[in-house]
C-alpha cells in the first residue's frame, strides 16, 4: 500500500496517519564559518536533515535517535517537532549534542571536523532500532547513511538494516562519506560497503565514490560497477552542478541537471534533500496510488518504467536546487517543489 503525500497538515491530522519513513543516524549542530571568521550555529546532521525535509514535504516519519536534553538538543528536537516528525524516544537523554565545525570553499561546498565522543545520537542500539521499527505497522522504508556508518558503530546500523531488509521494508542507505570523522578510513569504508549490502536504493555522490576508491573511468562507469556489487534496485549519483543520475539494476538510467546555472549560496544539506526528494517520489508517485514500493520474493524492489524514473529524478533534483540557493540545509515544501518543477524546466535524457 502507498499513503498519499500530504504537503500540509495540521498537527491532528498528522498523528492520525501512520508513520511511512523511519530514519536512524546523526543529529549534531553545524558550526559553519562565515567570510569574516565568525562560526553561524545550524541544526544539522546529514540524518537529521534528511529527517527534516522528509517531514516537510508532508512524509510521515519517525527519527529512532535519542537527542540530549541540552539546549542543541533541545533545538534540534523542536526543528523536527516544527517538520511534523515523531521522535521514538521523546525523553532526553543526558549524554551532550555533537558539534561540527564547517568550512566552506569559494564554491560553497562545506569540509567538515566532527567532535562525537559520548553523544546523545549513538547511545542508541540495533534491538532498540529494531523494536522501534516494528512497533510501526505502516513503516515502508528505513533509512540512514554518513556518520551512522562509522566502523564504531558497525554493532549498531548494519543489523538493524539487515533485520529491516528481511521484514520486507525498503532499506535506503547514503553513502556520503565523511573521512575527516574517522582515524581508520580503511575500516570505515569496509563498514559503509557491509551496509550498502542490504539496500534497495543507495545514494552516493561523485565525491563519495572517489572516497571509496570505486575504480572506472568516470563518475557514472564508477556508480555502475558498485550498484552491480551490491543488491540495491536502484542508486543515485549527485554531480553537483553537472546534475544527477537514478540508475536501475535492469540497465535503465536517466540524468536531470538544471538549464540554467543556479545562484549557490552553499551546499550544506543539498544532498540530503535530494534524497528526501526522491523517496518523497518514490512513496507517492505522479498519480499518488502506484505501489511504487512493492518488494518482489528475496528483497528486490520491483523496478520502475522510465518515465516514473525520470519524475522520481526530477523531483529530487529539484529538492536540492531549492536548498542550495539559500544559506544553511532549508528544505523545501512538497509544494515548493512541485512549484518549481512547473516555473523551472529541468533537462533530462535517458539511457539504456
């Protein structure tokens, strides 16, 4: 079954519904420098924000995380409190929020130093995931990504996917790979693969290939050859202003990219609204009752015609395009994106 999209509810209605999308992953608060040196506090996380654009474009969600009862935790529990999204543990924790320190080039493109130790987003385990998940009888999708794959907490997120994965949910897992975050890179990207395993939809960007070290000519030969080892329906590659590829495992693929140059303020976030975006299309689809999701016997997500392919990308890129013209991760609306979709042409092209 496919639940419609709503893109504004009142918070009644909202209850009333059952929660589609369950994420799992880091909640931190950015530090991002500014041109004249000072540090400008943002709510973020690449989970976080993806729990947030989800919630904001009407997708019911649930983030599994515990958040800390201080003041960052505080806000960040209120940001997805404001999104419409259900937190399943309400209760704060004492453990501190994480903290990032964000510089950003003179393209807008933000590096990053993570400061995790002991924080409130890791005390969390696979049972209290799992327990968490099963608890939600409408859940369709599961999804994490970045920090949460760290080789530390390999213990944690892989057997929670695996669990997901074999209860018939969807797994969706981004890669964006954050090497500045670890000491072991090897083990890191060795756990990032082990999670990429389970997933029917993967995303990665061409940054995120190079890090996994993910050998072919090009960014889209490199994007091909990891989707073939691993079991993922589908993967989605970002290129930043070259625009985004969805590839199917059957040979299918297609490529959005905007037509005209946009006015990036910066990318922080931007990636993490464009998978929102996609599995908002993908949940709800052009006609809003297509079961999009269906899992065929053994796990794989029934693939999509091309057309339905080329939307889901569109939708997506879209998403992106609306938060990297503003400053910070601010995600659009579901009618923002529709809107703009409608005012913006994107071009697209198909392959295979």
């Amino acid at each position: 079954m496919v639940f419609p999209i709503q893109s504004a509810l009142a918070p009644a209605a909202a209850d009333a519904l059952p929660v589609q999308v369950a994420t799992a992953g880091e909640a931190l608060f950015d530090l991002i420098e500014e041109s004249d040196g000072r540090l400008r506090p943002c709510a973020g996380g690449a989970v976080y924000n993806l729990t947030r654009a989800l919630g904001l474009q009407g997708v019911r969600t649930q983030y599994l995380n515990p958040l800390s009862g201080d003041l960052l935790g505080r806000q960040l529990a209120r940001g997805l409190h404001d999104a419409g999204v259900a937190l399943a543990a309400p209760a704060p924790v004492r453990a501190p929020s994480a903290l990032a320190l964000a510089a950003l080039d003179a393209e807008g493109k933000a590096s990053y130093s993570f400061y995790r130790d002991g924080v409130a987003d890791r005390q969390v385990t696979a049972e209290a995931l799992i327990a968490a998940c099963a608890a939600l009888p409408g859940l369709q999708v599961v999804a994490t990504g970045c920090l949460a794959l760290v080789a530390q907490d390999a213990a944690i997120y892989p057997p929670w996917l695996a669990a997901e994965r074999a209860a018939g949910r969807m797994v969706v897992v981004d890669a964006n790979l954050r090497l500045s975050a670890v000491d072991d890179p090897a083990a890191y990207r060795a756990n990032v693969m082990a999670a990429l395993q389970h997933a029917h939809l993967i995303k990665v960007s061409d940054d995120d290939l190079e890090a996994l070290a993910v050998p072919g000519a090009d960014a889209l030969a490199r994007a091909r050859h990891l989707q073939q080892q691993t079991q993922a329906q589908w993967l989605a590659l970002t290129l930043g202003p070259g625009g985004a590829w969805l590839l199917q495992r059957d040979g299918q693929a297609v490529h959005a990219r905007e037509e005209t140059p946009l006015t990036v303020v910066d990318t922080v976030g931007a990636g993490d609204c464009f998978l929102a975006g996609l599995i908002t299309a993908l949940l709800a689809g052009p006609e809003r009752g297509e079961a999009a999701l269906a899992l065929r016997p053994g796990g794989l997500a029934a693939p999509l015609a091309e057309d339905r392919l080329r939307s889901v990308l569109r939708h997506a890129l879209a998403s992106a395009s609306h938060c990297v013209e503003r400053a910070g991760c601010t995600p659009p609306r579901y009618g923002e994106v529709c809107e703009r979709l409608a005012s913006r042409p994107l071009a697209t092209t198909a392959h295979g």
